[in-house]
C-alpha cells in the first residue's frame, strides 16, 4: 500500500447525477491520474495532474472533470452520469519528491467500482 | 496517434510452462516503460525499463527493451497457477518536465495445474 485512499469503493447512482470520486494520497507524489478499466480496454487515461491546479486531459476525458486544489487530493466528477460510465475507476500516483526524474513507477489505489443505473 | 498494443491479448498454459508477453509502442518523447500484474485488485508495478537491451529480472520474471524496434517483452519461465492474472504495460512518454502515462489492453494468463 503506497499510501492511496481512494472514497468511495463502491457506489450505485442513477442516471443524469453528478458523481465525485476521491483520491488521498499520503506520499506527496507530484502526479496523480485517474482511469477507467473496463474488460477488453485495459487501463484508459482519464485525466491527469502534474502539480496543484495543473492538469491536462488523457484519452477517455469527455464527460469527466477533474480538480487538484491541494497535493493531496485528486477528484474526478462525472458531470451528469451515464450507463457508459459504469467501470472500475483507479487513481494512481508517481514522481516521489525525493526523485528529480519523472521515470518512476506508478503506485495504484485500490479501485472504485461505479454503476449507473 | 499515440498508443501502446500488447499480445497476445489471452493465453491459457499450464504449469511449468514458459511464457512471452508482448508491448510494442508508438508515442512521442519515450521516458520509459513499465509492466505490471494484476490479480484480483490494483495492478502491482514489476518492471521499469529505460535502456535497450539491459535485462530486468526478478525471479522467474524478466523483462527487456528494445527502443530502435519499440517493443518489450515479458518472459515468464516454469509458471505457476499463482502467474495467472491481467499483465499491463505502460509507456510513460510526453516532453516538457512531465509525462502521461499510457497503458495497453493487458494480456490475461491463465495457468491451470
């Protein structure tokens, strides 16, 4: 456990409702990502953050948004929830701050599964 | 486009098998490569390769690079039923002072007794 809290671990919500997904990392990592996981896709990249109030899209992005106000904590929120967005969400974190290179490895949460009904 | 391809995409061998998993790649800025196991939960970090040709090894796994082909193998020798799981790679790519990190569709081991 590299220090992850990912809140909540499971949660139903219907169709049409905003949905915020938390991520708490203890490690002061510099880079948290957020993706889906879903069977056959692998691993997609939802949105990322390099730094407080810094982020940039990843492959997945459209009806997610994401806010990093402080070190800490990485939030996605899905605007207006739809079935599609039923998946597996994990939120990991890399860039120790001891390490001056980006080429470290990434640490996972341990997931959030969401339905959309 | 940017984009990571493992294959095969599901294997099924029995004990004591050897195994290779494969990621090719093709992205923009390569900083490096990274494997990963996944069992039941979060995906667990195996490998990072930066070099070509310099072999990683950790028990019965190793891993090596290849930058001028753009791929990666993961080998696996005598295999146990405790090898079954979804194996991940990702590149880790992108300029300025930080990088996104891209994953392919994972290949799924089984190891049956």
């Amino acid at each position: 456990d590299a220090g992850i809290t990912q809140s909540p671990r499971h949660k139903v919500t219907e169709t049409g409702t905003p949905v915020t997904l938390r991520c708490h990392q203890t490690e002061n990592h510099r880079y948290m990502y957020w993706y889906r996981q879903d069977p056959g896709h692998g691993l997609r990249l939802i949105h990322y953050s390099y730094g407080v109030k810094d982020t940039d899209k990843g492959e997945v992005s459209d009806g997610y948004s994401v806010s990093r106000s402080k070190t800490e904590d990485f939030l996605l929120t899905l605007e207006s929830a739809t079935s599609s967005q039923t998946s597996v969400y994990f939120c990991a974190i890399s860039g120790r701050p001891n390490r001056t290179t980006m080429n470290t490895e990434a640490f996972f949460g341990q997931g959030t599964r969401l339905t959309v009904v | 486009e940017d984009k990571v391809v493992q294959s095969p995409l599901s294997l099924v061998v029995h004990e004591g098998d050897t195994v290779t998993l494969n990621c090719s790649y093709e992205v923009t800025n390569f900083r490096s490569l990274l494997w990963y196991k996944q069992e039941k939960k979060a995906p667990t970090f195996l490998f990072m390769l930066t070099s070509s040709g310099i072999e990683k090894k950790s028990g019965r796994l190793s891993s090596i690079l290849d930058k001028k082909e753009l791929f990666s193998i993961l080998n696996i020798t005598a295999t146990q039923t405790g090898d079954s799981a979804i194996y991940l790679c990702a590149v880790n790519y992108g300029g300025t002072s930080y990088g996104k990190l891209t994953f392919g569709q994972g290949t799924i081991l089984t190891v049956h007794p």
